[in-house]
C-alpha cells in the first residue's frame, strides 16, 4: 500500500474511533410551568430514601428518553423557587444559552425510548402509576460545581441509581415521586437536599413552597467512548509496519 493510502486509513480509523458525535436532541423541554411543592424524608437518618409532593400544577413539559450511552447534556432557561422570607430561602436561576451541566455515561431500565408529554391544570380521568430506574456515571460542569460549592462539594466526578416510582393523580394538578439511590460514590441527592436544608433553610427536614420553570431546554449529545485498546493496537502496528517498509526500501 502506498506510504500516504496507509497514512489515510490509518487517520480515519482514528477519527472513527476517537472523535465521533450526534446532532444533540432536546431531552426535556417546558415553556412554563407552576406549582407547589415538598420534599421530605431526606433528614430521617436516610438521606438516600425521600418524597416529592407537588400540588396546583400548571403548564407542559416534554421529556424524552434516551437509549443508553454517553452524552454530554446542556441546559437554559430559568427556575424560581421560594422556600421562605429569610436569607437563602429564594433561589432564582437564568442560563440564558445552551451552557453544558453534565457529561458521561446515562443509562435506565423501565422507560421506553420515545418522547413523553405531559401537561397539567386538568383532570386526565384516573391516577397513573410509574416507575424506573436511572443510572448515571460521570463529571458535572463546573457550572453546576459552583452552585454545589457553598454545600462543601470540591469533586466534580460521581456515579449511582436513581430508583423513581409515584403517581400522577388524577384532578391532573398533583403529582407524588418517591426516590431511592444506590451505589452512591458521592454525597447523593438527598444528601445535597439535606446539606441545603441545613445551611438555608433551618435544618427542619421539610423543604416546601412554590416554583416555576420558564423556556427550559435541555439537550443531550451522544458522544463515543474512549477508544478500545484493540483498535489503538491495530493503529500502533500499522504505523509499525509503515515505518518497516521504510526502512526496507532504505535498505
């Protein structure tokens, strides 16, 4: 094979290998949406098992569920929570472009791959119950670092298991989600609510009040993994081999 041919392949198993990516999709997205709620259990001893109440809920959100692999996920919009009148009990965050939160492995179990509407302020005729399981192993961005840096949070990397089941009620206005992590190499979600409850809103286990999300999009990128060491091999001989021809022809 001429020298520049076998310089060729060898660049386009690499590309393939290393620097492959997917248009991004948008994974969840609300124009707005309102409403009230409370999260309990996480200070009972367990941070790792707790509940999401929502009442008066108003608006539409769009999910959609991804097949397992890697991504990098962006996120905008803005989100408004008011927990009490005191210091720290307002929390009001804007990401006004596509900023990158997360990235790494995502993975779930009893969700089917598709999107997913959901809208709320009126009766959808009886409860729906559901259930799954997300997995996740990664490094967040140092966006989201710096609003889990005053909760004494300094490493970026964590994985673990979501385990989510609730219902929607029926009067299509409430809704309750009961969590449950596992395999934890971090803190954990109810260990950060607990941490927050502690430092802003007077450590009673309850955190509660309204909330609204306004132009929230959330998109994921499929991204490949590191290159297997099979095809670093098969790399490494073919320049191995480019280089004896050469010194063959010197000869």
């Amino acid at each position: 094979m001429h020298k520049k041919s076998l310089l060729a392949v060898i660049f386009a198993v690499s590309l393939t290998s290393i620097s492959a990516s997917s248009v991004a999709a948008i994974i969840a997205s609300s124009s707005n949406m309102t409403g009230d709620v409370e999260v309990t259990g996480f200070a009972d001893g367990s941070p790792t098992t707790f509940s999401a109440s929502f009442e008066n809920l108003s608006g539409s959100l769009n999910l959609l569920a991804m097949e397992n692999g890697f991504y990098n996920v962006y996120g905008q919009g803005s989100a408004n929570f008011v927990g009490h009148a005191g210091p720290g009990g307002t929390i009001d965050v804007t990401v006004p472009s596509s900023t990158l939160l997360y990235s790494g492995f995502l993975g779930s179990s009893g969700l089917t791959p598709g999107s997913y509407d959901f809208t709320f302020g009126s009766s959808i005729g009886a409860d729906i119950n559901f259930g799954f399981t997300l997995d996740y192993d990664g490094v967040v961005s140092p966006l989201v670092m710096s609003f889990m840096a005053p909760f004494g949070f300094v490493d970026p990397e964590g994985s673990g298991q979501l385990t989510v089941t609730g219902t929607f009620f029926a009067d299509g206005t409430s809704a309750l989600f009961n969590f449950s992590e596992s395999a934890l190499t971090w803190t954990g979600i109810g260990g950060t609510l607990l941490a927050g409850d502690t430092l802003l809103g007077g450590g009673d286990g309850v955190i509660n009040g309204p909330f609204e999300l306004a132009d929230i999009v959330a998109t994921a990128e499929a991204i490949t993994a590191i290159p297997e060491p099979a095809t670093l091999a098969l790399v490494g001989l073919g320049i191995l081999g480019m280089g004896a021809a050469q010194r063959r022809r010197k000869n």
